[in-house]
C-alpha cells in the first residue's frame, strides 16, 4: 500500500478579546471542510486551530471586566472551543498561545533567530494601532487615523528588537510570485506582491516594552521586553505541530492578516530553516445587512445563536454556501431562511423524504440495486465531470462552488421524480420504475459523499435513507445494496416547527 499522504491544515488563532462572531465560524467550516475533503480522500490530516491571548487588548480587555488576564483568556478561550464543538468541527489540536509548551517553543525560536543574527536591538519610530495591534504603514492610516478601526494611532519612539526581514524579503516575494506558497484565491496575489514594493521590505519590530504591552512573553535575556504579539502568535503554526508536520500545506486565514502570514510567516520559517507553508487560502469579510458588523450598531452575529435557532448543520450550509469562501458576503436572516427553505428543506431533504417515502410502498420494485462506483475512471459520465469540477473547486477554494456542484444532482433528481411520474410509474411499469430508482440511489448516494466534509451529518443521514451506514470514503468504489427507508424525522424541519418546538 502507498504511503498515506500527510495534510496539514490550520485556520488563525482567534484573538480572545470578543467572543466568536460570525465571520470565525466561516473559517472554522471552511477549514473543517479541507480537513474532512482530505480524510475522505485517504489522507493522514492534521488539523490545527486555537486561540490567541497575548497583547495589550487582551489585558486591556481582562481589566474591563475585573479579571486577571489569564483567567479572562481561559474563559474566553472556552468559548471557542465550545463554538468549535457546535460547530462540529473536527479538530486535531486546539492550541492556546499561553500553553506552557507554546511558550516555550516561541522561547526557543526567538533565541534561534538571534543566534542567526536576525534579530537586533534598535530604535523604533512609528505609529501603532492597538485594535491591529499592529504598527502602521502610511497606506493604512488617513491622518494618522487606522483605515480598519477609525481609531487615532499612537505615536511610538521606543527601543525595540528588529527582525531582519530585509534579508529574506526578495526569497519570500519570489516563493510568492513563483506560486511556490500557493495565493488562493488568485487576485490576492496581486494585492501581496504590491505590499512588497511599497514599504513592505524594511525590518520590522518583534518586541515591545514591557510597560506597554504587560501581558505576553518576555523577551529570552531581556525582560525589559514582551515578544510582539503577532510573532508568538504565527510560531503557533510551529509549536502546535507535531515534529515532521511541517509544512503547513494550507493556512485559512482572513484578508485582514494576509500580511502577517505572506510575510512576516515565510521569514520567520527561513530564517529558522523550515520548509515553507505550501499555501494561503484567504476569505474576506461577512458584512451583516450589507454593513461592517460592529458592536457599537449592535448588529454582531453570534454564530452560537444561530446554531441554537436552526442547527450546525444549517448554519454551516450558510457560510460555505452562500458566502463565497474567497470574498466578502452578507448575512441576512432573510437570505438565511431562503437558502434554508429552497435549498435545504424543499431540495434535499424533500428528495430524501419523497423518494424514500415512494421506495418503501414499492420494496419489489427496486429490489437489487447497488450504488458505490460513482466516483472512479468507470463511473457515469455525469459522476465523472461533476466530480472533478467539485474537486477542482475545493482545490481552488471555492467551497461555495463545489456545493453547487452538489446541488445539481439534488435538483435533478427532483425534476427527474417529476418527470418520471414515479408515483404512476411504479404501479405501471415496474421495469422502468427501477432504472429511475436506480438513478436516483447513485445520485443520492453522490450526494451524501460529495456532501460529507460540508454537512457531516446530513450526509450521514441521506447514506442511511439508502441503507448505508459503512464509513465513508472517496476512494471506496465497492457495491452497496440499497435498502431506502424513510428517515423518522425530516432532515430539515420547516422554520415555523423549529420555532415552535423552541417554545
Ligand atoms: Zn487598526
């Protein structure tokens, strides 16, 4: 047997400042979804994700509520966890930035680059940002104003230790350009390698003073300094593998922190002698209504919520549905409880029930049929097409597109129930009946593949209408006998019975 191929993927480490909102249960999912593709492709996953909980907000945000920073983040950092849980994400590793193994990993790195002498003492000059945490180029300040947070940067005078990203600069550019770290999606390319020629090759600072940042890890050899927060937050990426795993083969991460992990990430790997990350998979921002979601108009989604209203299920479909994985998109209740009824309540699991509900009056007739070969060089011609068109999707990072892929065969089906007249088929011509019931076993059985790293449990649960209950796989083509049975509750109840049942 081949070697298993080995696949690492990470989402970013949420900063535990504010609870999860919206736009981190998309990343979650669309990472979930890599993660489960690649298991169900055979291979051997890695999957990291956790949270971030160094840096002045986080003290800032600690004292505001009256606790200590540490006990703040534990119970911030549970949050997401539990978010993650709901969410069903699947996990290999939840690594926190103030686990002691972290901390002493980021220990050893800083001394690592020292020792290569990529890291010295020097003067900074600057204005910093503390909603980026960040200090600013030009380009992200309107007198002297961040763009993102609207906020009036500091200005900074300070002595601080530099690393020499002057050096790797060029090596990362053309890792970039030459697509040896993988921009996903393609015009983001563009957007990096422009941060390149502007400013983007000077020296930046990876520590700050003590007195200004107060919780985070000093610096090895001078506790006058805490390592700069975006620092001990990308060795994440090191510290939470285990040894081997390197490289990363893809990073989910936001617009908004593209620079940090096409840049500052790629230095720091060479600089320590690690391969680099194999690529960057970047989705934008959720907007809700049409407007940045911001605690001061109230209008924050809380993914939790929406969870406890319509289940994981419904709300992962959103996000990697309805928002393209790889721009910015909307949330609206309208759009979700649309999306819902079209897609989820009256395309699929309408399939299921109608379909099932007409095989079990009629047991005789589809009597034999096996499914399984839907995915291999002798499948269908329908299955072959579709099943590349979906993989080059999710090679791509255009979840939302596999999913319409998928959607084809849900909606064809429904039509082909109609067009067949099934009902009246069944009772007249038991011949003809079967090779419908047989199209739609493969197609129904295509679904709850193609589906299950999106919808892990609704694809479960059109594999058991079918009588399949084995575990699943891409590469699995072997015969399956089909035994529909009706599923005893709807896959997706209509929203008014969710409602009530909620009472
Ligand atoms: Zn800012």
């Amino acid at each position: 047997m081949a070697e298993q191929k080995k696949f690492y993927v990470a989402t970013s480490i949420a900063y535990v400042n504010a609870p999860p909102h919206i736009g981190y249960a998309m990343e979650l999912a669309q990472a979930d979804v890599l993660a489960r593709y690649h298991r169900l492709r055979g291979d051997d996953v890695f999957f990291l994700t956790g949270t971030d909980e160094h840096g002045k907000k986080i003290a800032e945000a600690a004292a505001k509520a009256g606790m200590e920073p540490q006990a703040y983040a534990d119970k911030m950092s549970a949050r997401f966890v539990a978010l993650c849980e709901k969410l069903n994400i699947s996990y290999t590793r939840f690594i926190r930035t103030t686990d002691k193994r972290h901390v002493s990993v980021v220990e050893r790195i800083w001394k690592h680059m020292e020792e290569n002498g990529d890291i010295y003492k020097a003067m900074y000059e600057g204005r910093y940002c503390t909603g980026c945490e960040a200090f600013l180029r030009e380009a992200e300040m309107e007198d002297g104003v961040c763009r993102i947070h609207k906020k009036e940067t500091q200005a900074v005078h300070e002595e601080n230790h530099f690393f020499k990203f002057s050096k790797y600069a060029a090596r990362v550019e053309r890792a970039i350009r030459e697509d040896e770290i993988l921009i996903l999606p393609e015009f983001r390319k563009k957007e990096i390698l422009n941060l390149f020629s502007d400013e983007g090759i000077k020296d930046f600072s990876v520590s700050r003073p003590k007195e200004s940042v107060g919780w985070g890890i000093p610096v090895p050899g001078d506790d006058s300094q805490i390592i700069y927060v975006w620092i001990d937050a990308l060795m994440n990426y090191i510290s939470g593998a285990p040894q081997g795993r390197l490289p990363a083969d893809v990073h989910v991460i936001g617009k908004d922190i593209m620079r940090f992990h096409t840049m500052m990430l790629p230095a720091f790997l060479l600089s320590l002698g690690y391969p680099l990350s194999r690529s960057i998979a970047i989705h934008g921002f959720i907007l809700a209504e049409g407007q940045k979601m911001s605690k001061s108009l109230g209008n924050v989604i809380d993914p939790m919520e929406l969870i406890a209203q319509y289940g994981k299920e419904a709300v992962r479909y959103y996000v990697l549905r309805e928002i393209p994985s790889d721009d910015d998109g909307d949330f609206s209740a309208a759009r979700f409880e649309e999306r819902y009824t079209a897609d989820l309540q009256n395309g699929l699991g309408n399939l299921v029930s109608r379909v099932t509900a007409l095989a079990e009056k009629y047991p005789h007739v589809y009597e034999g049929i096996t499914v399984g070969d839907v995915f291999s060089d002798t499948a269908r011609g329908e299955f072959q097409t579709t099943y590349s068109a979906y993989n080059d999707c999710i090679r791509r990072f255009q979840l939302h597109r596999a999913l319409e892929h998928v959607w084809h065969f849900v909606d064809d089906s429904n039509a082909l129930v109609n067009e067949a007249k099934l009902w009246e088929l069944a009772e007249k011509d038991a011949e003809k009946a079967k090779a419908v019931f047989r199209t739609l076993a493969e197609n129904m059985y295509a679904v709850g593949v193609l589906l299950a790293p999106f919808l892990p449990n609704t694809a479960e649960r059109v594999l058991h209408a079918l009588g399949i209950d084995d575990a699943l796989s891409f590469t699995d083509a072997s015969k399956k006998v089909v035994r529909f049975q009706k599923p005893a509750q709807p896959l997706f109840p209509r929203l008014e019975q969710n409602l009530e049942s909620r009472k």
